[in-house]
C-alpha cells in the first residue's frame, strides 16, 4: 500500500450557524438552530421540507488555495 503524505494547514467552517469555526462552535454551544421551515417557492412544494442556509453575508467567491 502506498503511503500518502497530509498536511493539515487550518481548520474553518462556513455552516447556517457561523462563517467560521469560532461562530458556528459558540452557535452550537448556545443551541442556535441551523435548519429554519423552506420558504422559497421550489422548496415550499416539498411538504415538511427544512433548509440550511448559509448566512447572507457569506461571499461566494473562494480564493484559490496557494500551493
């Protein structure tokens, strides 16, 4: 078996309760509910249907990682 090399440089979350790990870990700890009843009209149509959503400010635009 070959053996492959890891290097772990961080660690983050982005989630429905925080942009990062400091927030989304003090959202859990205070019981903050991620998941909310759908509202929008595709997801209305599915009966009993809960999202996720990541908060609005997140910014959908990722940076490349630099090797």
């Amino acid at each position: 078996m070959k053996t492959v090399n890891v290097s772990i440089s961080g660690l983050g979350a982005v989630s429905p309760l925080g942009l990062t790990l400091d927030e989304t870990f003090q959202g859990l700890l205070a019981g903050k509910p991620a998941i909310q009843p759908a509202d929008d009209r595709i997801c209305a149509l599915i009966p009993g249907a809960l999202v996720a959503r990541v908060a609005p400010e997140f910014d959908k635009t990722i940076p490349r990682a630099e090797a």
